[in-house]
C-alpha cells in the first residue's frame, strides 16, 4: 500500500464549521489515513512538500457534456436553437465510438488538470452500445472518479420513426451496463441515468424511464430549461408514484413553476445550476436564487465544453456572482436599499462546488470534503503565485484569483495525476492530435450532409 505525506499546507477541509488550518495530511492507499499537526509516515512514504498552498478537496463538476470536447469553440456565439438544431439534430450524428472516446478521455484529463477529481459526465450521445462502452473507455484512461450517466441520442427521427421524446430508455443497454462493468458502486466510474423528463418527454416515457432507474437504485438526472413541458403534470405523477427523491437530480430547472419546484424539494430531488450557459441561451433567473430562499442547497456545473471552457475555479466564481447580483436585485426592490451584509458568501460556493456535487451523486461519504476514511481526492493550489499572493482569506483566495494554472498537484483516490504543475502522462500531446483530427472530421462531414448544416 503506498503512503503519501502532504506536509507545510494550509488546509481547507471545507468540513461543516471548519476553518484553515496548518496541518499534514496523511494517505495510506486510497484514502485520507489522518489529518493532523506534525505527522509522521515511514522511511518509503511520498513527502509532497505543501508551503506556500492551499489543500483543499478537489472540485466535482456536477454537470458536463464530455463528448463535445473535440467541437470546442463551436458553440460560443449560439443561440439555443443553434444548439439543439446542429449539435443534436446534426454534429451529434457524425460520431463513431472512436470519437467519442477521445473527447470524454481528453476533456477527461483535462478536468483532472483543472483541479477537478469528480466530473458527473452527462452522456447524451449513445446511439450503440460500442458509443457507451467508448465513453466510459474514455473516462476509464484517465483515471478521474465520474459518474457516467447514461442518456439517448436526440435526432430527428426517420419516416416511420417515433419522435425521441416517445421513446423511453432503453432497459436491455441500462440492464447491460448495470449488470456488466458499471456493477460496482464502489468503482471510480460508476453508473447513473441522464433520462430526458417531463420538459422533453411524454408523460408515461418520464414515468417509464424513472422505473428503470428505482429498478436499479441509479441516481438519475434530467434538463428542465423552459416553461413549456411535454408532460406538464409529470413531476406531480411521478411524486405521486414514489419515484422521486434524493437519487433524482435537476439540471437548470430556471422556469419550473413554484408548484413542481415544491414538489420536487419536498420530495428530496437534488439540483444543479450551470450558469454561464443559462445566461447564454437565455434560460431566465438562475434557479439559485430561489433555492437559496428555501434553504435548499444546490451543485454547479460547465455544461457544455463546445461553448466554453470547463473551468470549475471560473464557473464558481460565476456562479457566485450572477447569483449575488440576482439576489441583491431583488432585496434591493424590496427594501430599497442594496444589501447588507452580501447575500451570498465565498464560503457557500466553495459548497456549491465540492460537497454539493457529491451529496447531489450520493458521493458525500467519499469526496466533497477531507476528512479521515474519506477517499483522497486532493487537489494543491499554489498561494504564492503572482495573481494569489498575500490573499487575505485562502478560501476568497481560491473562488476571486484562482486559475487552472494555479494548481500544482491532482491526486484522485490517492493516485498523484499532476504535479508541479504539470500532468504526469506522456501522451498528451499525442491525444491532442487525434482529438483535433476527430473534431474536424465530425464537422466536415456534418456541413456536408447535415440537414441542419446552416446552424453551424
């Protein structure tokens, strides 16, 4: 069993009640063996020397479309209708396996280089089980804790064809997964449902498909955008059968009426804000804000990676202050006055982006904090670089200056992924390559042949 020594850092814990201490971290294998002042480890422990960092939790991004990474850029200008109608009316089916495998294996390890050591990889582009197995292939490689939710490809259909939105899950490949190499929950890349709901579906395929995953005790997350709903009484026949609780997380959810909102919080459901791309596409509000009111905590994540970058640190400090200016928006027209003290805190985002995310994948019991018997999910943050030094506050320092640059060492499960800086694979480079290839090609053949071409 290997044994790790983190020594010198000042460490965030982000535990309930915490605050920053100068302590050592002790790993023993896969886990967080002790946390604690002056530890000692044997003659063949690893010694990462912490001064001058912050050791915190690594970041879990709760929502993101892996797949698109070869297709960066793309989607920055977009509209909503750009991106339903090119991306899954058209780019999403010029993918083979082999595509799909180097963009959730690159953005895979590029999350890893971000700090981030949980990634909930929102897997809407499985037309086979070869483009499933792909994917995970991909995730597998790169040695990242994720959740692999699997989802249905969205195309328009052929004459003859049902409309996706009638088409439930498909049980054999669900059974097949679950039953096959995503089995184990204790795994590193472990299985979920992303099913299309009440917004993108009949009412009896969103009932249908939340059956499925209680079948399989999976958690299952869905898109909820816009008011309009394809099965508007879906959330209030689904409660009414048992089928939602804490295992079914909300994507968005700005337009939810207050009505399926309270079903949904009354009824356990998680929710996860994305809101670079909300603000983009034109969503509404943030729903932050209103779960703030109700004391209802949430996670956060970048969404897709064809519009930007999949940066945890930015999309936190986003988060926090799209919602602060919301908020403060608000109480202001109340109360005539802008707010005092700040509405929302560093230290909640910080939440939003570490223990959230695992709570909303049933993870908290081995990531999102440290803590003795928790796995040794740690990411190193260097403190003294230009842009961070002499912070005042090592968690403002993290959420107001820090960058993917700034972070020195990734370790996911005890394994050390990246170190000084810099990822410790050789094949980077060599991936790269063939991600770029596989982008272009996709694009080429898509506005060769695409009948949604003109949207790109």
């Amino acid at each position: 069993m290997s044994t790790t020594l983190i020594r010198n850092g000042t460490v965030l814990t982000l535990e309930e009640g915490s605050t920053p201490q100068a302590v050592d971290i002790l790993v023993e294998g896969d886990r967080i063996a002790a946390i604690g002042p002056n530890l000692e480890a044997g003659d063949d422990a690893t010694v990462i020397d912490a001064d001058g960092m912050i050791v915190m939790p690594g970041l879990v991004n709760a929502h993101i479309h892996t797949w698109q990474t070869g297709l960066r850029g793309l989607a920055t200008d977009w509209t909503g209708t750009n991106y339903f109608r090119a991306m899954h009316a058209g780019l999403a089916n010029f993918f083979t396996p082999d595509d799909i495998r180097i963009a959730n294996q690159l953005g895979a390890i590029n999350q890893i280089n971000n700090g981030v050591t949980t990634m909930v990889d929102w897997h809407h582009n499985n037309p086979t089980p070869d483009h499933s197995d792909a994917a995970i292939d991909g995730l597998e490689d790169a040695g990242i804790r994720a959740v692999f939710l699997h989802g249905s490809a969205k195309p328009d259909p052929k004459p003859g064809q049902k409309h996706f939105s009638e088409v439930p899950m498909s049980q054999s490949e669900v059974v097949r997964l679950r039953k096959g190499r995503l089995s184990s929950d204790d795994a590193l890349v472990t299985m979920g449902l992303a099913i299309l709901g009440p917004q993108m579906s009949v009412e009896e395929v969103t009932l249908t498909d939340l059956r499925l995953a209680k079948e399989h005790d999976l958690v299952t997350s869905l898109h909820h955008s816009m008011a309009k709903m394809m099965a508007p009484e879906g959330y209030v026949a689904a409660a009414a059968e048992g089928l939602i609780d804490r295992r079914l997380n909300i994507v968005h959810g700005n337009e939810l009426t207050d009505r399926d909102l309270d079903v949904l919080v009354g009824n356990g459901a998680t929710f996860t804000v994305t809101a670079e791309i909300e603000m983009q596409i034109c969503y509404g509000d943030l729903l932050s804000g209103r779960l703030h009111t109700r004391g209802v905590p949430f996670s956060i994540g970048t969404d897709i990676e064809s519009a930007y970058a999949p940066d945890m640190l930015a999309c936190t400090r986003i988060s926090l202050q799209a919602e602060r200016h919301l908020t403060s928006l608000r109480m202001k027209a109340e109360t005539g006055e802008r707010p005092h003290p700040i509405p929302l805190t560093v230290r909640e985002a910080l939440g939003w982006a570490t223990i959230e995310g695992a709570r909303a994948m049933r993870l908290e019991d081995r990531t999102g904090t440290l803590a003795v018997g928790k796995q040794a999910d740690i990411i190193l943050i260097r403190a003294n670089d230009l842009n961070m030094s002499g912070a005042f506050d090592p968690h403002n320092a993290v959420v107001g200056f820090a960058h993917p640059g700034n972070v020195d060492t990734v370790m996911v499960a005890g394994k050390v992924h990246k170190q000084g800086g810099r990822m410790l694979r050789a094949d980077i480079a060599a991936l790269q390559d063939q991600l770029a290839a596989s982008g272009q090609r996709i694009f080429r053949d898509f506005k060769a042949r695409a009948a949604t071409a003109e949207f790109a």
